[in-house]
C-alpha cells in the first residue's frame, strides 16, 4: 500500500536525521523532498535550518583540538592553522576562546615577531613623515586607496561590520528599518569617524599596523545604517 518500501523511508529519514536536507535526500534517492518532509514530520524529526547545519558540523577529538590551540597560541593566524588544519577559522577561534587564550590582533603580531621589538612605540609626527614622503615613503608612494581596500577586504574587517550589526540586532539606527523575512535590505556599518580620519590619526600607512591598531577595529565607532541612510 505505500508507494515506497519500510527500508527505502527508513534510509531516508537517517539521511534527515543526519542532517542533510529533505531537497538533497529527495534529488539522491528520487523521490519528492515533500514526501520526506512529511515522514519527518510523522516521526516528530522536523528541523529547522539552523539546527541542521549544527548537526552537519564536522566534530573533531580533543588531540585536533589540542594541536589547533597550541598552534595558535605559538602565534600563528586563527587563519593560517586553520588552513594547515582543514578546519574553519571561527572553529580555531572559538576553542582557542574557550582554553582562554584569546588575543588582540596586536598581540598576535607581537607574538609572531610581525612588529620587530624596535619598531614597537616608535612614532614620527606627521611633519617628518611628510619629509619621508617620496620613493621612501610608501604611505604616499602607493596611494591609501588601495590600502583601504586591502582593510575593507579583509576578514578583520567582515568581523567587525558583524559585529556591528549584531550589537544593533540588524535595525538601521537612523530609520529603524530592518529586514523582514524573505524581503532583503541591505545594511551598512558607517564609521561615526570617517576611515581614512582614523588612519591619518594613528598613522597607518600599512595593512599590518592597521590590523594592529585597536581604536580602527572598536565597535563603537561603527553603526548600522540602511543603504537609504547611509
Ligand atoms: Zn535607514
């Protein structure tokens, strides 16, 4: 009486349990993702997307884990022992958040040996570094346009707009407007103080001091805005 065998509902339904999608499962073992859904749903397995992708996370044992926060704590980039790893960046950071070991991106290049001791509190005022400007001086010499970009591309960057917005639950601050479900806004985080004031303030004239300099990368200099108010 029913179209589909015991065995054939039961493959499929520990493939949703598993975590993959009733579409997926449906396109894998042809048949329509609607009649999988319905099965779940007479087994009370039904799911929300979040939930799913949390079942789909790969788990690791505790020796990964061990190796991703030495290596991170020896100073490498949540990035680059993620890549040597084949694990994700957020992962390398969360566990390293958890053992307590979370530092600034400052300390990071200070640990990596990125910022030679000697360099370290050396500050020219602007007036001698408009002396330096010239073939010496790389501030100048290759533009802050393209350093800007450089910054706005980076992960640091991602992280700090997110952070921005979940701080403002995603509401545009002028207007109040935000998104509903399936209609599609788009928000901006403004800089209160403008970008470029803040890298001519503390003299960022390269993508390593920029990523180091706390006051670029504090939340509170960012703040949601629609596109319509932005
Ligand atoms: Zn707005």
């Amino acid at each position: 009486m029913f179209k589909y065998g015991l065995e054939f509902r039961r493959k499929a339904l520990k493939l949703y349990v598993q975590g993959n999608s009733a579409v997926s499962i449906g396109r894998l073992m042809g048949c329509a993702h609607n009649t999988i859904l319905k099965w779940a749903k007479e087994k009370d397995i039904c799911r929300t997307f979040k939930e799913a992708a949390e079942i789909r996370k790969p788990v690791y044992d505790s020796n990964f884990r061990k190796m991703a926060i030495e290596r991170y704590a020896s100073g490498l980039s949540s990035t680059n022992v993620a890549k040597e790893l084949g694990c994700s960046n957020r992962t390398v950071l969360d566990w390293a958040t958890e053992a307590g070991i979370k530092r600034s991106i400052s300390e990071a290049l200070k640990v990596a040996g990125i910022i030679p001791p000697s360099q370290k509190g050396v500050k020219r005022s602007m007036e001698t570094r408009l002396k330096l400007s010239g073939d010496k001086n790389h501030f100048w010499r290759g533009g802050v346009a393209p350093l800007q970009k450089r910054i706005r591309m980076s992960l640091r960057y991602r992280d700090w707009r997110t952070e921005v917005f979940e701080r403002d639950d995603y509401i545009c601050q002028k207007c109040g407007e935000f998104s509903v479900a399936g209609a599609r806004l788009r928000l901006n985080a403004h800089h209160r103080t403008p970008f470029i004031e803040l890298l001519t303030k503390f003299e960022l004239d390269t993508f390593e001091k920029a990523m180091a300099c706390e006051e670029l990368w504090n939340v509170e200099n960012g703040v949601t805005l629609c596109v319509g108010c932005h």
